[in-house]
C-alpha cells in the first residue's frame, strides 16, 4: 500500500495536473479581452478543478491513523464459600482481611483498571464475604475472566481462596488459556484438624418395591488414630442399620457397603450418620440424607386358560425371569374366583374354549379396559372369539387346524429383535393354527407373518393392534413349547423365545399416557442451588395443546408449609421456574379450568442438601502455589496481600498496550471537496461573465 500512494498514485496525480493545465491553457490562450492577472486567477482556477475532478475518478485513498491506549486490567477473584467461612488459621483477623483486599483494590486502582468478583457456586460483581457459597467452582471464575476479557489486556489475576475446589474442573487447566500471572492468597488452615466425616454416599434414586439394595457409604477420618465410631442409617427417622467402625491411621480413608430393603412405596427418606468424636473441628460432615424413589414396578400379568397346557409354563417361565413383571396362572373353576381389574396384562390362552369353561370370566373382560393378548389354538371357539373382539376375524370351516411357520415382518418397529434372535426364529418348528380364512384390521402391526410350507404369506401370524389407546395382542397359533425345543437346541447364550415373549408382554403393558392436563418436574432430584423447573400441558378435547388458561401451582414442604405460584405461558404449554428450595421432601397440585371442566395433576420432587464444603477442612495451599508458579505469580499470606500491588507494579510484563487503527477512506467520499469544486467554478464564472467572457 505504501509503494502505490509513493509511485503509481503521484503519477496519477501529475497526469491530472497536465490535464488541467492542458485544459486551462486551450481556454485561455487567445483571450484578449480580460486583464492578464485575472487571466492567470482564472486558469489557475480551472487547473485546480479539472485537476481535482479528474484525480477523484481515480478514487484516491486517505489513511488515517488512530491510536487507542489499553491499560491492564487487574482482576481479583474471592472465594466466598462456606469452607472459607468455617476454618480459619490461628490468628487470621477476618475484619482485617476485608480492609486489607479492599485497600489491595483501591492502590492498584490508581494505575490500573480493576474488577473485582466473588465466587461460589456461582460468579457474581464485586466482594462478598458472607461466605455462604454451598460449592467452590473455580474454574467458572477462570471461564468468565476469559469470556469476558478475552480481547483485553488483562495484566495480572489475584485469586483469594483456600483452594479447596469441589466443582467444575480443576483450575490448573484454565489458567494456560488466560496468560496472566496469578497471585494466589491462601485462605483457611492447611494444618488437618481432628475431624470424622462422611465423604459421600453412593446410591441408587430410583429402586423397586421389596427389592435389596446397597448402598456405600465412604467415612473418612483425619488426625483420630485409635478412635471408633458408630455408622448409623436411618429410614424416615427409624433406625434400620448401625454398626461400630475403629479408625485406624490419622489419615483414615474406608468404603462401608451397607444393605437396606425397599418395603414401602414413595420417596424415602434416609440419613446416614457418624457417631461425633471429642474435639472434632465441625460436626456438620457426620451426617448426610439422601432420598430414594420406591415403585412398584411389577407389573401383574395373568395367564388365564380352560386346561393346562406346556404353552403356559413357557410364558410363565419367560414372564417371570424379568423381576418387574408378576405372572399368576388361573385354569379352569378358578377363572370366576379371579378378579381380572387387579392385573396389567390378560393373556387369554386359547379362550374362549370350547366348552364354554371361560364364558363368565370372559364376560367380566368386557367391561374393563385391558390389554390382552389372545393365543389361539385347536382348543379355542373361533366363533366366540370373533364376537368378543372386533379387530380379527377367523372363519373357520370345521375346526381343523394348519400348521404354520413364522417369518419375520420387514415393516415392524414396535421393538428390535436381535439378529441372533431371527436366525433362532427362522428354524423353528410350526404353530398349530384354527384353519379358516383371516381378516385383520388394516392398522394391525405384524411381528411375524405366515409362512405355509415355503410359501411366505402377508397374512399376520403374531400381531398387535391399537384402538384408541388400547392396545392387544394376537397369537394365531399354538405350540409355543415347540419353539423352545427348538431354540434349546441351537445351544444359543440367550433364549429368543423369551426374549420375544417379554418384549411382547412389555409393549402391551405400557400405558399410554392420555391425560388431558399434564405437570411434571424437569427432574426427580435436585440440588440446594439448582432451579426448580416445572414443565405443564393442557390439551383440549381433540388432543390439541392449549394455553388460553391459567394454571396455578401449589408446593409444599415436609413441614406443611404451602407455596403458591402460577405458570407462565409458552407457545403450546406453560412453563415456571419455582427457583431454589432448602433440601427436603416436597410435594406438588397443579390446577386449571378448561371449558369449565376443572383439571387436576400432582406429583412429588426432593431436594438433595449440598455438604461438600464441609467434606474438605483442610486447606491445600499447595495446589495455590502450583496455580502460582505456573503462571509466574506467587503465593501470599492474609497478612501480607498488600504486598502484591508492589509485585504487580514491579511487573514489567503488565504495562498499557497501545493498539494502531490503520483506517483508509476513499477521497471521494468527502463531500465537501464537491463544494469546494462547485465553488471554483461558479467563481470563474461570474469573473468571465463580469468582464464579458461567455
């Protein structure tokens, strides 16, 4: 850029002077009538103007040159969590401190730029040293410096803690990517005090009904060689487990399995505790509670026929290996003693039958709104069956029956199969199946089709079909003791029979969701600082998602105490961000009115207490002396933090940085220079006129 404004650019500029002067000599050469300085005025006029119209075609550039100066900025960062608060070194002066870092601020604001922030859990402007942070994230303080400044001269970092970091990352890890020293103030006492404590708690949030489980409970102990504890758990504040542990070691470190049984339904609350030993430097890590959802997960599957037949031990056998699901099997008399509203999943096995054995059981089925899944076989009256159901249709001729092969339907998705599974599936010997003619409803997903002999038909041979929500499931065949002979003979790892007849009796039992106004929590469990996050819907009577309605919102505590709120409204839904609650049991109801119906949804969230401030008392000033040397800082004391402004102003990597603006506009843009020429021009003109030049 420089060569052309200093060669092609001058040679522009002198072909336009000649061409002004060319201009103006050819005008007034012959001119007698005007006196000849004013002859000379006017052609030196109409040189500067042809010269600058024909300079500005060429779009010349102006440079300008602007300097910014940019002055260091210091950033101090206080960790104001609840570890900082509750240990302090013998002699530190709290009161003093304070002084002492804003007075650190206010000298280094005399060259510097200086910002100051607190952090915890969170980052925020400015010091606070009420010490109530329940985590110490570190690193979201590093995070935010380098958002925040990552185009500034940041000159140096001054980082107050007792380096004791609990979440986010480890801060070794982002101090590279700022490149500024840090000038670390170790906080708290590095010294180990007397303390026992329960590190953390393993667990499980979610288990089942009389279900065992095992928890770990990790105790550790510091300067308490030769002592004993007592480990106690707690369910809903009684007792269930306790059991004595002796320390051994000033550094005591032990993983405790404890076993506990889930005999009640709900959200349960358990405390784990150890028993305080004299002289301990805090009690409030001895004791932690957590909470543990109990479901009722089992589903209730009845396997209901006239008569038994290897087939039922098959399914029961398959059913039962998977512990979320229950299989009772009623044959015969003890059809009409079985109350069927009491069971997720009715397996009608060949029933109707023949002998009408099923007729009262069957008619119970007709009022209620139940998943089944019938299997037919030679023992069942087809004729019956078509009248109790209104999705299949058999015409069987003379109750003869067919055997057939199973293959597998490309189009189904409902579940997966394994390949290992259809390769078992494709060796199997036939199915008994009622001859007659097939009619089934067009929405009718296939798991497997027919194949009679070689011939792959379309018609369905294992099936499930959904009418309004309601979902069954049809076997055309029996003999299901036939297929697991012949799985067992490919000596296969897994069975494929039941595999199939768990992921069926899966897909049947799943409810399908049709309430009409829906409140749920983003999550089961929460911490202390995080947001509650409710989420709700309301459909109206076509299912479409409606928000015309107000939706109230009342939460409540394990103490009894209400809180009420209302839901903002989205796009389709509402939504409402209750904010943080103290650790506890919580329940919720949600209410709304729609078209004058009123609406109704509940249910129930815990919040998990944050003890990790109190699982660490002992200071590590190392990791603050490594964060230090790393970036070329240094670590100092609470009573000698003044003394950094000296190290930073000593510094001579921290000094003001000027930055060059390098701006170039083109000459024409300035449109004064228009003026200027129009100016001329019209000067000329009027002199020329005034003395009678045309």
């Amino acid at each position: 850029m420089d060569s052309f404004f200093a060669g092609t650019s001058i040679l522009y500029f002198l072909g336009c002077l000649a061409l002004g002067i060319l201009y103006a000599w050819l005008l007034y050469r012959r001119n007698k009538n005007l006196d000849k300085k004013l002859q000379y005025s006017l052609a030196a006029l109409r040189i500067i103007v042809v010269t600058a119209v024909a300079w500005l075609l060429f779009a010349p550039l102006i440079k300008t040159l602007n300097y910014t100066l940019d002055k260091p900025v210091i950033i101090i960062g206080q960790d104001n969590s609840l570890s900082v608060g509750q240990v302090k070194a013998a002699g530190f002066n709290q009161k003093l401190y304070e002084r002492n870092l804003k007075a650190l601020q206010d000298k280094l604001s005399d060259k510097y730029e200086v910002k100051a922030y607190h952090f915890g859990d969170s980052v925020g402007d400015g010091f606070d040293f009420k010490n109530l942070g329940r985590l110490t994230d570190a690193a979201s303080f590093f995070q935010k410096v380098k958002d925040e400044y990552a185009n500034r001269n940041v000159g140096a970092i001054v980082l107050a803690t007792d380096g004791i970091f609990n979440h986010g990352g480890n801060p070794l890890y982002s101090i590279n990517q700022i490149n500024a020293p840090v000038y670390t103030i170790a906080l708290g006492d590095s010294i180990p005090k007397r303390d026992v404590l329960i590190a953390n708690v393993n667990y499980n949030n979610i288990v089942y009904l009389d279900d065992d489980f095992t928890i770990e409970v990790q105790v550790q102990a510091f300067q308490s060689d030769a002592e004993n504890t007592t480990l106690t758990v707690s369910q809903n504040g009684t007792k269930v487990q306790q059991q004595s542990l002796a320390i051994n070691g000033n550094s005591f470190v032990k993983a405790v399995p404890v076993k506990l049984h889930a005999g009640k339904i709900g959200v349960q609350k358990y405390t784990v505790q150890l028993s305080t030993l004299q002289n301990e430097i805090t009690t409030r890590n001895n004791t932690q509670t957590f909470y543990v959802e109990v479901i009722d997960g089992r589903q209730k599957v009845l396997l209901a026929a006239a008569a038994p037949h290897p087939d039922l031990s098959v399914l029961k056998e398959a059913i039962s290996l998977n512990k979320h699901y229950e299989a009772k099997l009623a044959l015969a008399d003890d059809l009409n003693a079985t109350d069927p509203s009491k069971f997720d999943l009715i397996v009608l096995y060949q029933l109707p039958d023949a002998q009408n054995i099923s007729t009262s059981f069957v008619r119970k089925l007709r009022a209620l709104k139940k998943p089944i899944w019938y299997i037919l076989g030679a023992q069942s009256n087809v004729s019956a069956f078509n009248q109790i159901q209104n999705q299949v249709n058999l015409a069987s001729a003379n109750g003869s029956v067919q055997e057939v092969y199973p293959n597998l339907a490309n189009s189904f998705t409902s579940f997966n199969l394994s390949e290992e599974d259809q390769k078992q599936f494709a060796t199997v010997d036939p199915l008994l199946m009622p001859f007659g003619r097939l009619t089934v409803n067009a929405n009718a997903t296939a798991v497997f089709n027919q194949r009679i002999g070689k011939v792959n038909t379309q018609m369905p041979l294992l099936f499930f079909t959904n009418e309004n929500g309601l979902k069954n499931g049809y076997l055309m065949g029996e003999g299901l003791w036939r297929w697991k002979l012949s799985v067992a003979e490919n000596e296969a790892d897994q069975s494929a029979l039941n595999d199939l007849i768990s992921k069926t009796v899966q897909y049947l039992s799943v409810k399908d969701d049709k309430r009409r106004f829906k409140v749920f929590t983003s999550k089961s469990a929460y911490d202390e600082n995080e947001s509650i996050q409710f989420n709700a819907t309301l459909y109206n009577e076509s299912y479409q998602p409606v928000n015309e309605s107000e939706v109230k919102l009342q939460v409540k505590n394990e103490a009894g105490k209400i809180f009420s709120y209302v839901f903002s409204k989205t796009e389709n839904g509402y939504q409402l961000d209750a904010g943080t609650m103290q650790a506890g049991n919580y329940s919720y109801v949600a209410n709304t009115v729609l078209g004058g119906q009123k609406f109704t949804a509940s249910g129930s969230f815990y919040v998990n207490a944050l003890i990790a401030e109190y699982q660490q008392t002992t200071a590590n000033h190392q990791l603050l002396n490594t964060i230090s040397k790393q970036s070329n800082g240094e670590l100092f004391m609470p009573s000698d933090l003044l003394k950094i402004a000296d190290e930073i102003l000593k510094n001579e990597n921290i000094k003001t940085i000027s930055y060059e603006d390098r701006k170039y506009d083109e000459l024409i843009n300035m449109k004064w220079l228009f003026g200027l020429i129009l100016t001329l021009l019209s000067v000329e003109w009027f002199l020329r006129k005034r003395n009678g030049e045309l």
